[in-house]
C-alpha cells in the first residue's frame, strides 16, 4: 500500500447459506463500500492458463477440467461436498492464494481512497482473512427460510438443500463469531433498515 494511502474500515461478511450475505453486501455497496467477494477472487485465480488451476488439476486430475480447459466447478465441488479430506486438500491449495488476492484487492480500493471496504466470504474465517478486517457482520436467517431459498435458487430437493446446510453447520460456518448479527428473514425492506442502522454504527456516519 502507498504511504499516502488511508487505511479503510475493513468490514467482513459472513453467514450460512442463502442467508443474505450477497444482498447485504449490495446495501453495502450501494451505501458507499467497496465490495469485494471472495468467491469471485477463487474463480478468478482458477481461470485457465493461472498456476492455482494447474495445481488443482495436477492435485486431483485432468477429470476435472472441462473440455475448454476450464476447471469443472461442479464435479469438483461434488467431490469434496462428500470427501473432507478431498476438502482439505483443495482448501490447502486454494485458500492462501485467496487470502493474498483478497488483500491484494483490499489494498487497491484503499489506494483509490475507499473509506469503506465490504469483504464476504463464508470462509473467512478458515481461509484466514479475518485477519485482514476490523469487523465482522454474520448474516443470518431463520433454518427453515434459508432452506426454502436455497431449494428455489438452486433447484434443488429439500433433502440436498438439507444436505448442504448440514456441512456447513457441521464446519462451522453456520454461526462464526460476529460483531454484529444481521437476520434477513423478514424480507428485503427490514434488512435494508438494518444494514442502515448497522453502516451508521460502524462508520458513524448520520448519527
């Protein structure tokens, strides 16, 4: 980072399963942060031609590259959604060069003059980017909702949507630790006033 440059607030956002966390980071964003997202920080590092993609490949074989060289997300993804170990082996590979790119992107809304950087990333925590914020907002909704969103926005049963939850309560993703707590179930307009109220509280903004 630039000696001129200011430190922003670093704020990160984390959270279960359709939970809301990418429309929190909207509100977040709309009300002036600089958001960046951890999942597309991955996809951007596992483009082909990158070195992470060849590591991956060479870790868990050519099976799991599509025909145009991309990384087939899906296959992969089923293997470790079944294999913890499979899990382990790809976080080990994938999560440092994340945590770098993530502060890398950090660092350059801050050379820009943010104020305010919004990181989400459910895995913040096991990736090691909790490091890189100064607070942290859980977003949260009742089990039932999240999985009737997660069925609608994904197509799928309620026993894979049941499945999916499952894992991440079983890694503890579900209810990391948070300095705020935000709970989008009762809809679009009550999470909207208190993300408001949140933004006021951590940058001070309107009080």
């Amino acid at each position: 980072m630039s000696s001129m440059s200011r430190r922003a607030l670093r704020i990160g956002i984390v959270g279960p399963l359709a939970a809301g966390k990418t429309a929190v980071l909207r509100m977040l964003r709309d009300l002036g942060a600089v958001t960046v997202v951890a999942d597309e920080v991955s996809r951007s590092l596992l483009q082909p031609g990158k070195p992470l993609l060849d590591r991956v490949l060479e870790a868990f074989g050519r099976e799991y590259a599509r025909p145009d060289g991309s990384l087939d997300r899906a296959a992969l993804g089923r293997l470790v959604f079944a294999d913890d170990e499979a899990r382990q082996r790809l976080e080990a590979l994938t999560h440092p060069a994340m945590l770098a790119g993530t502060r890398r992107l950090i660092e350059e809304a801050e050379e820009r003059g943010a104020a305010v950087v919004a990181i989400e990333a459910a895995v913040l925590y096991v990736m090691g980017a909790d490091r890189l914020v100064d607070r942290v907002i859980l977003v949260t909704a009742d089990r039932e909702e999240r999985l009737r969103r997660l069925m609608a926005r994904d197509g799928l049963s309620r026993q894979q949507a049941d499945e999916r939850l499952r894992l991440h309560e079983r890694l503890g993703l579900d209810h990391p630790p948070a300095d705020v707590v935000i709970d989008t179930t009762a809809g679009i307009e009550d999470t909207r006033r208190r993300v408001l109220e949140v933004w006021r509280e951590l940058t001070g903004e309107g009080v």
